[in-house]
C-alpha cells in the first residue's frame, strides 16, 4: 500500500499561467532546502528527455500535429512512466519540488473544450501533490514579462480560459500565491508554504492519490 511507516519526502507542486514564475521560484525552493539540509530535487512536467516527452515537446513547438485526446493521454504517460520513480524517492525522505504536473494536464485540456472528468480520468492513481502552490496573476501582467515565446498555449485569450479550470479543481491542498509580488516576495510565502508542508509529510502523513 502507499502507508509510510518512516519519514518521507513531501510532494509539492508548482502550477500557474506561463510566465507566472513556476520555473524560477522551482529552482531557488530547491537551492534554498538543500542548503538548510534538507533532501530535494527539481521535477518538471512535461519531462521532455523521455520517447513520449520528446513527441510532447515535438507538439508543443508546432513542429508536430496530434489530435487533443491523444496529446492529452500522452502528458498523461508522461507522469506515470515517473511514478515508481517518484513514489521511491519521496518514501526515502526525499522532497520533490514540481513544475507543472496533473492538474496543467486537466486545465489546459479543459480549456481546448475536452470534458473536465474526461481529462481527470487517466491521472487517476497517480501521487497527488501534498501541496499545490498556486501562482495567482492576471495574464496580461505575465505576458508583459518579456512577451510568450512562440509555444502552442502561449497566447492571452487561451491562458484566461486555463485559469478557470484551475480555479475548478482547488481543493484543501491548493494554496494561492500573490505572483504579481516581486520575486524575492514571492519566494518568502513558497518558503514558508513548503517548510510547513515538509515538516507534516516527515510526521507519517500518508501519501496521496488523485483524486483525493
Ligand atoms: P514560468 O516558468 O511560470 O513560465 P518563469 O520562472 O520562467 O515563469 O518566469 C518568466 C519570466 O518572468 C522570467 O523572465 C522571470 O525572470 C520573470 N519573473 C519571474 N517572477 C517574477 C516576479 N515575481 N516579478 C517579475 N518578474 C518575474
Ligand atoms: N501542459 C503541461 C499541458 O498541456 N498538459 C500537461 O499535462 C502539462 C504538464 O505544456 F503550455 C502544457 C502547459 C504548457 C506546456 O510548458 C509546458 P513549460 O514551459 O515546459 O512549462
Ligand atoms: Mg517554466
């Protein structure tokens, strides 16, 4: 079963519009916990450097066409070709810190017009995030962060209809980040968020499963 008898890792995840700050605030949670010594690694999804990643990524730079079931079912796979993975390091006391995971998969699907349960379905039984830290900010104050680079999804009117179905499925793990702060703000309210989350999970907390 998923019960930990000892001290696991936590599993905490980073979602947002683009150019909300994911990747950046990702990278210096990382840094920030393994100087305090505590275990954790930097995760992303979509992980383009396996086969299905690299058909994912071949989408999402337009060099490549699939119908939006199939897509969706790929980022699906994407996560559980992760999984065991996933689920050993956090049982070792290992925090996973994540870019992007589930709940990108059903909001940006969501948003092209798939069915929301439709797009639940195949992340069914995959690890759920001890902690989703939510990274609030309007789309047009992202876009004016340096302008979309030239990806599939990187356009305003399509990141305000992701942001609904991100607002459908917040639950009692969601937390919600003002990201319109500056980056060293923003950084401050994700430490104490994680710290406190982390120090949970290492007291025998159980692992979750989506959804809920
Ligand atoms: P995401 O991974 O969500 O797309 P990034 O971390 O790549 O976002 O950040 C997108 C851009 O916005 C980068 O140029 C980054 O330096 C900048 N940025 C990130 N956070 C902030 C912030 N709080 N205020 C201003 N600019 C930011
Ligand atoms: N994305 C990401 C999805 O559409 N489904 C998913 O399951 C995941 C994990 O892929 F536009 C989208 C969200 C975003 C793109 O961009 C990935 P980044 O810059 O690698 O986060
Ligand atoms: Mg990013």
């Amino acid at each position: 079963g998923l019960s930990c008898a000892e001290k696991r890792g936590a599993l905490i995840v980073l979602e947002g519009l683009d150019r909300s700050g994911k990747s950046s605030q990702c990278a210096s949670l990382v840094s920030f916990l393994n100087k305090q010594g505590i275990s954790a690694e930097a995760w992303r999804f979509p992980d383009r450097s396996t086969a299905i990643g690299s058909m994912i990524s071949s989408y999402l730079s337009s060099s490549a066409d699939l119908d939006d079931c199939t897509v969706h079912l790929l980022f699906s796979a994407n996560r559980w070709e992760k999984r065991s993975v996933m689920e050993a390091k956090l049982k070792e006391g290992t925090t996973l810190v994540v870019d992007r995971y589930s709940y990108s998969g059903v909001a940006f699907s969501a948003a092209k017009g798939l069915d929301l349960n439709w797009c639940k379905a195949p992340d069914q039984g995959l690890l759920a995030a001890d902690l989703v830290l939510y990274l609030n900010i309007p789309p047009e104050v992202a876009a004016a962060r340096g302008g979309y680079g030239g990806e599939r999804y990187e356009k305003m009117d399509f990141q305000l209809e992701v942001a609904k179905y991100y607002k459908k499925l917040q639950d009692s793990t969601w937390q919600t980040i003002d990201a319109t702060k500056s980056i060293e703000e923003v950084q401050e309210d994700i430490k104490n968020a994680s710290l406190r989350i982390i120090a949970e999970c290492s007291e025998g907390q159980e692992l979750l499963r989506l959804w809920g």
